[in-house]
C-alpha cells in the first residue's frame, strides 16, 4: 500500500513502513509542513500493529539537508520566525517519537545528511549508509547551534572530543570514515543500498516484540548506573515473559523448528 503527500511518501509492506522525505529538489530540507505530515506518518507507524519495523530516508540523491533555510529567510523577513519554536513542535517531536516508538528504526542512508537530517538520522536505531553518503554538522557554517539532538547522539556515537571538533568546524565525516568510527551498521554501494536495507527491516518485522522492550532497555540504560539497569531489566523481562511470542519462542525451541513471532 502506498500513500502519496506532497511532501512526504510512505509505504507499507511486508510489516516494514518505508517513510521518505519527497523534496529532492532542496536535498530533502524540511519546511514547517514537511514536518507535521513526518510526526503524522510516526504517529500512523506507532499505533499500527501490522508495521513491526520502520525505514527513513530520502528521495533523489540526499537522505535529508535539515531544516530549508529559504523557508527560515522567508519566515525571518515576515517577523514570523522562531527557530525554538520551529524545533519544539517540527523537529524535536520527531526526534523523540523515533526514540521511543517501540519498533526498530532504520536509517537509509542514501545521501548527505546534514544539521537536523544528520540528528534525524543519529536517532535512528540502526543506520545503513550507501558508500558515497556522509554526515555534515553543518549548523557552525551558518551562524547556529548543533540542535534536533546532535549534541545528545553525537556526543554518544563519536565522543566528547570528535563531537566538539564538528559542531566547531560545520565538517562532515564519509562513510569510509563512519564505518570505521562504528556509527553505522553497515556501508554498502549505493546500487545495493536498498536491497540490505529491506533485508534487515524484513528480518526485524519478522522478531518478537521483545525488540521493541529491548529497545526501551537500552535507552533507559544511558540515564541509569547498574543497579537500575539491573532494576529496569527484571521489570521488562517480567513484561516479555507473559507475551505471545515468548510462548512462542519457547514452543519452537522445544519443537526444534524455527519460531513465528506475530509481535505481540
């Protein structure tokens, strides 16, 4: 099934929910209403029970170039613009849902992802980058601030100290570099880009709905020492062990056949 926007085109199918931002034309930059139809399309994946995994990318040759800058000029000119607010109600939220939607997130990395479109893409769970895509901070070479949770991912994924080199500088880093680094899953050539990225989203749609409580462990972890950690294991592992999947699991295994997990 495939649901065409103006801005936004989202597909469904074998349990993956493909989302990509449709303006080639500007390297996929995001206005006001790009990404209220983005937050509409997050809100759909969450609350249906047949999307089992999510993909984000982008039309054309850029996976996403942050926020359109024309559409800030043309705000700032009118007295219109707010750039806060443009975050707390355009990108924040979709950073935040993708955080907390209990369903793995993939990054398909086509091409550049710079500013907010490389926060969108660091908050993703996974990443898979094609070999001629980079990560650009750009928002030094304009005068801003690293937002859209740079600062939190990069500071995670790279370091404190590489993580200051870029917010400083506005530079990228290529995929070569990326892969080395470890802030990818996996670089691919271009040509192959999709086909591994619909590999691994096909496999995770087919996992138990214990990857969504996996996924709320992990990010739980960053905030906790051990002792939580341990806390916050036993109380998902509690939810997990009453589910469907768990007994299915478990009956697969005794059978010696492979399992057929329904998410639930």
């Amino acid at each position: 099934m495939e649901e065409r926007k103006d801005r936004i085109v989202v597909k469904k199918e074998n349990g993956v929910a493909w989302l990509t931002i449709n303006r080639p034309d500007v390297l996929n930059a995001c206005d006001l209403d790009t990404l209220r139809d983005f937050q509409v399309a997050l809100k759909d994946f969450e609350s249906d029970s047949s999307v089992r995994c999510i993909v984000i990318t982008g039309a054309g040759r850029a996976f996403c170039a942050g926020a359109d800058l024309q559409s800030l000029i043309n705000r700032r000119g009118e007295g219109k613009l707010s750039i806060s607010d443009d975050l707390r109600y355009g990108f924040n939220p979709i950073i935040s849902k993708i955080r907390s939607i209990e369903k793995p997130v993939i990054a398909m990395i086509n091409g550049v992802a710079a500013g907010a479109g490389m926060g969108i893409a660091f908050a993703c769970d996974l990443r898979i980058m094609s070999e001629s895509a980079r990560f650009v901070e750009a928002f030094a070479k304009v005068g801003l601030v690293p937002d859209s949770g740079s600062t939190f991912f990069m500071t995670r994924l790279l370091g404190l100290t590489r993580a200051m080199e870029l917010a400083f500088t506005g530079e990228g880093i290529d995929a070569k570099e990326c892969e080395r680094l470890g802030i990818v899953n996996k670089v691919v050539r271009r040509e192959d880009l999709e086909t591994e990225t619909r590999k691994l989203a096909e496999k995770l749609a087919r996992g138990p709905r214990s990857i969504g409580l996996s996924k709320r462990a992990l990010n739980r972890a960053l905030s906790l020492d051990l002792e939580g950690a341990l806390e916050y294991e036993a109380y998902l592992q509690e939810i997990a062990g009453k589910t469907h999947d768990f007994e299915e699991g478990i009956n697969s295994f005794i059978g010696k056949r492979e399992p057929n997990f329904e998410g639930k």
